[in-house]
C-alpha cells in the first residue's frame, strides 16, 4: 500500500493535475457563495424567483454538458479544457465591469450565472477524464486525492467569498478571474495526448448518443447515475437553494456566516476523502454508497428541526462526511466501470446526473420554501434518500458491485 501511495504523489502528472484543480475548483467554489449571495442577501429576491433564476442559468450548461463531453472524447480533452478555461476568466472580469458602473441587477448577474455554469458544464467531464489517464490503474486513490483537492479549495473559495460584503464583490470577482487564469498555465503544463481511437468520422451528435448507450449498457454505472441525479434534486438542491435562506430567515445571518457553515459541511466532505484514501481500494464501493442514502435520512431530520446554531454546524460537518464518501464512491463507480473509449462521453453524463439535479432542486425548493417554510424545504430529502436505499437494495445488484481492482486479483 505504502508504495502505491508513494508511486501516486512522485507522479509529476499527477501532481500537475491536482494544481488545475486546486485553481479552477477555487474559482468554482467562489461562484458557488457568489451567485447565491447575490440573489438572496444583496439582491434580496423571494425564494421561488431565486429557484426559478438558478434553473434557468443552470440550463444551458446541461444541454451543452453532453457535447462537451463528447467533444472532449473526440480530442485531447487536455486541449480542450484549455480553450474552455481560456475564456471563463473574462466571464467575473465582466461582472466586475458592471459593478464598477453600478449595474449589478438580476439581469447583470443571471448572464454571469449562466457564462459560468456553460463553463463548468463543459470543463467537468474533459477535467475528470484527464485523471484517468495521468493516474494509471489506481483509479479510485486517484479520484480520492482529487475529490479531496477538490473539497480542501471548497473550503477556500468560500472564505474568500464570504469576505464579499468586507472587501467588495468587485474584488472577490477579481480573485475568481485570477484563480481562472493560473487554472489555465497549470492545464499547459499537463502533457498533450494523442490518442489513435479517435473517429472524427462520427458526428458529434451520434458520439453523444453513443455516450448515452455507453452509460445505459452498464446498469452499475446507469443505477449510481439515477440515483446521484434523485438525490442531488432534493438534497444539493435543499443545500444550495435552502441553506442561504435557512441562515438569513432562521437564524438572521450573513454571508460570513454561510460561508462559514459551507466550510464546516467541506471540512467534512475533505477529512472523509482524507480517510478514504488511507483505506482504499475498496472491494465494494456500490455497498457503501447505498448505505450513505441511509444514514442521511437521519442528518437531514437535524437539520431540519431547527436546532442551536452550534449544533447546525455539528450536523453540516456530519453531512459533510457523508456526502465525501457518496460524491467519491460514485465518481470512482463510474471510472472505474467506464470503457476508456467511453469515457469522457460518460462522465458528462454523470455531471449531468449532478448539475442537472440542481436547477431542477432549485426551481422545486424554492417553492417549497415560499409555500410550506423554509425548514421544511428538508422534509422531501428524507423521504428521498429512503426511497432511494430502498431501490438500491431491493431493484439494482449495485451493492453487489465489486472493484476490478479485485476482480484482477
């Protein structure tokens, strides 16, 4: 094991790798705290207007996300995760514009949401793809440490968001430009691939349905994706829609104080990949996975019983935890299951599976919120997550699922 690990952090590639995504995820945090602080605590718009605004900025990007997949297939997604990156970076430095002329307005800021969620869309699948092939066999050591990275610049981007009514939005937007920038340098320095199998015969289109068949075909990898794509509507849609209200109306606080909640909830997605990646490979990934929809049952009733704000914080840490280990697990289901000729293509359908959830969480919580109260905008994700153990378990031989890591042995 000791050597494996080793093996993984003097690989140059690798290391390389987790830099991008240190810039890039910081500058995605940041956009995180910024959209929806903007819309509910500088904008101040009701609950259903803000779901119906995050679903529509939200849409582009997933009717995009598949192509983007498929385009990164058909190319060197090195390449074009570059020319994506790029260009995001004038998409902040613009919003700063308008603030600097006083016209930040929904409309000023829906276009920046949208700019942005096109980016990540296309981003997402090419950036994910990228891993498998500068980590070689150890996939899901792989997809920890960067899951990890991931979650440790969360926690980054939302300090240095929550900073915004301090500092100004204006230079927030700077930062997030900035990290883009440096996410772009680092993507050169990741060594250019080509690659035989490509078929630019194949229509783009006829590679994204390619993609989708690809996806359907392995029900390990088309069960992990319904059930990632059902959870994510009720419970990344409580917790990116309700969770901003929930701390302005229920406990009167402000963007420091989401950002601080937000960092408690990484801090524990980040320290459950840290204890993921001491202990893996796992032999049956579907197994843990199942039973993390489960245990969520009860950390989501928590939250939504209004307790003391300390205890809110103990139980987003709690969630934390539990939504590191489902986030990982099913990321490394699918990459570890993928055909490499597949691979891109399938994992933009996993990204559409979990950003594709949240307009549709949005639009759907932000109803809820403004017809039945704010707390009880939790109350649809407990039923779901039991519903969606029971499916598991009981429909789908996903908890049967065993690594190749395994079945190579």
């Amino acid at each position: 094991m000791n050597e494996q690990l080793n093996s993984l952090w003097q690989n140059s590639q690798f290391r390389i790798y987790l830099g991008t995504t240190a810039f890039t995820g910081t500058a995605t945090a940041m956009q995180q705290l910024l959209l929806s602080w903007l819309l509910v605590g500088i904008l101040l718009l009701p609950a259903d207007q803000v779901g119906m605004i995050q679903a529509l900025i939200g849409l582009p990007g997933i009717a995009l996300m598949l192509w983007g997949g498929a385009r990164a297939d058909r190319t060197d997604a090195r390449s074009f995760l570059l020319r994506v990156y790029a260009v995001a970076w004038l998409f902040p430095l613009a919003l700063f514009g308008m603030t600097e002329i006083d016209l930040l307005n929904i409309w000023t800021v829906s276009l920046f949401g949208i700019a942005m969620s096109t980016a990540i869309s296309f981003s997402s699948p090419a950036q994910q793809a990228i891993l498998n092939r500068v980590v070689g066999t150890d996939v899901q050591r792989g997809v920890t440490a960067a899951t990890a990275m991931g979650f440790i610049v969360q926690m980054l981007g939302l300090v240095l968001a929550g900073q915004m009514e301090i500092v100004g939005v204006g230079n927030i937007l700077l930062i997030q430009s900035a990290s883009l920038v440096l996410g772009a340098l680092t993507v050169v320095k990741i060594a250019p691939l080509s690659i035989e199998r490509r078929d630019n015969k194949t229509s783009t289109f006829e590679s994204m349905l390619d993609g989708l068949r690809a996806s359907y075909k392995n029900k390990d990898i088309f069960n992990t994706l319904i059930i990632t794509f059902t959870s994510g509507v009720f419970n990344a849609g409580a917790f990116m829609t309700a969770l901003p209200f929930i701390v302005k109306r229920a406990y009167d606080g402000d963007a420091l104080g989401l950002a601080s909640i937000m960092i408690v909830f990484y801090a524990g997605a980040t320290i459950s990949n840290i204890i993921q990646f001491r202990i893996m490979p796992l032999e049956k990934p579907g197994l843990w996975f199942l039973i993390m929809q489960f245990t969520r049952i009860f950390i989501i009733y928590l939250v939504w019983i209004q307790p003391e704000w300390w205890v809110l914080m103990a139980v987003l840490f709690v969630w934390g935890l539990n939504m590191g280990v489902t986030t990982n697990l099913s990321r490394a289901i699918i990459q570890e299951g993928t055909e490499p000729a597949y691979l891109a293509r399938v994992l933009s359908v996993y990204s559409l599976a979990i950003m594709g959830s949240m307009p549709v969480g949005a639009l759907i919580i932000g109803f809820i919120i403004e017809g039945f109260g704010t707390m009880n905008a939790m109350v649809p994700a407990i039923f779901v997550s039991a519903a969606l153990c029971i499916y598991g378990f009981a429909f789908t031989d996903l908890w049967k699922y065993k690594s190749p890591s395994f079945n190579s042995d």
